[in-house]
C-alpha cells in the first residue's frame, strides 16, 4: 500500500509539471523568454519539486529542510540577478566566504535558463541521497523548463546561461559545506552520543518514541542573517509539579483539552501536525507551501517572487538555529513526562512528541518567523485558504482559511498545545522570538540602500 501511495504522489507530480508547461512551451517557442516572463513560473515549480523531494529523502527534518530553502533561494537568486532590475543588489558580500562568479557582460545572457539550471544543479547536490526516481523526477523537470526556455535563442546564450547559473549554484553549494554542523546533517539527524543532562523537568526521549536526541548541536549551524546567542528563549520559571506552579496549570491545561479533543481541535492539531517522515513535508514544509501559495496566487514579479524565497529561506532557517540553541540550554521535559508523573499516569498525546527538548516550540519559532517576512512582502492583512494537504491521501485534511499570515501562525503554534506535544509557555516563547527573528530577516538588502 505504501508503494502504490508513493506512486501515485509521485504521478500528481510529474502530471503537474507536464501540464505547467504545456502553457510556457506554447508561448515561448517564437521566442526565447524573458526572466519577468517565466522566472516566477520557474521558481514556483522548483520549490513544488523541493517539497516533494523532501517528502521522499529520510533525514530532512525541519532544521534540515529550513537550511536548505535558505541555501537554494540563496542561490536562485544570485543566478537571475544579472537580469533583474538594476535597483536589486547581490548579497554575496555580506558572506564572508561566499565566492561568486562574476557575469559577463560581454556575453547575452538569459537569466530564466540561468535560474532553471542553477536550482536544478544545487537541489541535485542537496539532495544527493534522495532515492533515484528524484533524481529523475528533477532531470525532467530541468529538462522541459530548458525546452520551453530555449526555443530560437542563440546558443552561445542557452549554453553561457545554463554554465553561469550552474557555477553559482556550486559557489553557493561549496560554501554551505564549509558549514560542517549543518552540511550533509540528513545523513546523521540522531546523536546516539548525546547525553541529556539529568535532573527533575529535563527531557528525556518519549517511551512512545525512544529516540537519541535529534540534531542536539544545531543551535551552532551557520545561520545567514542572526546571531543565535542574540536570540536566545527567555529564562524559564523555577521548575516545579506542586498545584501552585505554571508546568503543572499548563500541564492540566493540556489534559483537560485532550479528554477528548472537541473535533475543530482536532483538525487544527492533525492540519499542522506535519511530523510524518515519509509521508508529508516538514513543518518548516509547510511554511514553504504556504509561500508557493501566494507566489501562485499573486504571480509577482520574478524580482519580487526571488526575493520571496530567499528570505522565507533565511527566516525559516534561522529560526530553527536560534530555537534549537535554546532547545538544548534549558532541556525542558515534554509534557507528556510531566503528565503522566504527575496527572495521569497512563496519558498519551494525540501524536507523539518528536525527540528533543519543549522549549521553545520549533513550530512556533519558525511560523512566526516566516509568517513576519511574508507580512512584510505581502502584507498585515492577506486572505489565503491554505491547501497545502490537498494531495495527502494517507489521510484527509481539509483547507483552513485565514486572514492574515500572523494568524497562520498563532494557530500552527496552538496546534502544538492541542497536540500534547507543548507547554503553552513553549508556544508563547517561539511565537516571541520567531516574530523577531523574521523582523531582522525582513531588513535583508535585496534592493540598494538608495532603492528602499
């Protein structure tokens, strides 16, 4: 059964591609397009693929996934910059290491056949370990983006074009490697050599869910625009089980929602659940999905659409360093442990906690973070239905409407209390420290100081 479901994923796939297309190929063969014609259709396409891919390849898990999107839009964006409008600046000075190739203004260049082979070429590389029809799914994809690209151009150009955004992609990939936390962390997501520290409220694996600690050094990756140490979660109170302290009102919070959960309760913890390795995209996915959504939706500028994902990378990427830098300072015991010693001894929740440290919330941390950034670009007040689960057969999830990004955000966070998997103070803090983490990623300079 699992096979057939895979399957049949990857065909929605491959027939959406083909069908997206059918449309760009018909225009585009008199002429070879400009990137303000298919640069937007092209980067949407590449993260639909990036979903998918992530679905499919074991060990992206939702740090893992955020670093990505941060590299891959990181790159996207330099590959098309020479032929965005002028006001738009490369941001490789402002990393130290970063070496990128320099355009050649001598030679025509096409900057969507440069994009399409940049992402091709650095999702190859990200996602090396993927299983081979991946591979192949990726090879088709580039494939027919570079039919309906070339059309009559020149060839000097399609072949100048597809070298340059290949070099920068390998630019961008080499220097995320100099990065050895994060580089290949989907090989080795659980440190059996970690030990927690002991003592009453640390954490401890779920016995529902016995795993080593996962990625218990990620609060020391790379991050591209804070500085984690500048971010870090508030103190927690005195830990204590007595009737009178926060862990055991909010525990009992969790319990008394849980038994049983009303049936919108329900839906918000499964429609944000996103923990199903295998099966659907990460929690940071999610995010991710929400963005392909408004880039459908709006179809901005390229310019606009590049920007888009290069910053809800960086956000979504540095939230979960930042989150996973306080993670494993206070090791804060999941509320499964503190219930089931204290309330109710045979207590589960509705899925089970992941493995690693309550405080704060990575849900919470992240979603806020990207929801800022898309505030930002799209604004405070934006109507989405968000359909992201619309392909998920291994169980149904209906569409959720919301008027604002920062009410995505305060759901997905509350999910997390619905789902028994977080204390509402790690809810609280995420919310906190994602909404200024993706304040500070908003500020990155894509366009010239004089342009803003």
């Amino acid at each position: 059964m699992k096979t057939a479901r895979t399957q049949y994923r990857r065909t929605l796939f491959l027939t959406a591609v083909a069908a997206g297309l059918v449309f760009f190929a018909k225009d585009f063969q008199q002429r070879p397009p400009s990137v303000a014609e298919a640069g937007t259709a092209i980067a949407l396409d590449w993260n639909q693929f990036i979903l998918h891919a992530e679905t499919h390849t074991e060990g992206f898990r939702p740090p893992v996934a955020a670093r990505t999107y941060g590299y891959a839009g990181l790159a996207a964006y330099e590959a098309a910059l020479p032929g965005l409008p002028g006001c738009y600046q490369s941001l490789g000075a402002f990393f130290p290491g970063l070496e990128l190739p320099l355009p050649d203004s001598n030679l025509g260049f096409n900057p969507a056949i440069a994009l399409n082979a940049c992402y091709s070429a650095i999702l190859g590389k990200f996602f090396a370990s993927s299983p081979q029809t991946i591979n192949k799914e990726r090879m088709v994809l580039e494939s027919k983006w570079e039919e309906a690209l070339s059309g009559k151009a020149d060839a000097a150009v399609v072949l100048y074009s597809k070298e340059y955004g290949r070099d920068v992609a390998h630019a961008v990939f080499s220097w995320s490697a100099t990065d050895s936390l994060g580089h290949l962390s989907n090989l080795h997501n659980y440190d059996r050599a970690y030990s927690p520290p002991l003592g009453a409220g640390k954490w401890t694996p779920s016995p529902e869910f016995p795993m080593p600690a996962m990625l218990p050094h990620w609060g020391k990756v790379r991050p591209f625009v804070i500085r984690p140490a500048d971010y870090i979660a508030r103190p927690l109170p005195a830990y204590s089980a007595e009737p009178h302290s926060a862990y055991y009102a909010q525990a009992l919070e969790i319990l008394s929602l849980s038994s049983p959960l009303s049936n919108e309760n329900r839906r918000i913890a499964e429609f944000w659940d996103d923990d199903h390795p295998g099966l659907a995209f990460t929690a940071a996915g999610h995010w991710l999905a929400i963005t392909n959504q408004v880039i459908e939706k709006e179809k901005p500028a390229p310019e606009k659409t590049l920007e888009t994902y290069l910053k809800v990378g960086f956000a979504l990427a540095d939230a979960s360093v930042a989150c996973w830098f306080s993670k494993y300072r206070y090791n804060l015991e999941r509320p499964e442990t503190f219930i089931r010693k204290n309330l109710a001894e045979n207590w589960r929740p509705h899925a089970p906690a992941p493995s690693f440290p309550s405080y704060p919330s990575g849900h919470s941390t992240m979603g806020a973070a990207a929801a800022e950034v898309l505030a930002r670009l799209y604004g405070e007040q934006y109507e989405l239905t968000d359909e992201s689960h619309k392909d998920r057969q291994e169980f149904r999830v209906q569409p959720r409407h919301f008027s604002s990004f920062r009410e995505m955000a305060l759901e997905n966070s509350l999910s997390r209390i619905l789902l028994g998997v977080h204390f509402r103070m790690d809810c609280e803090e995420g919310l906190r420290l994602g909404a200024l983490i993706g304040k500070e990623v908003g500020k990155v300079p894509a366009k010239k100081p004089e342009e803003l």
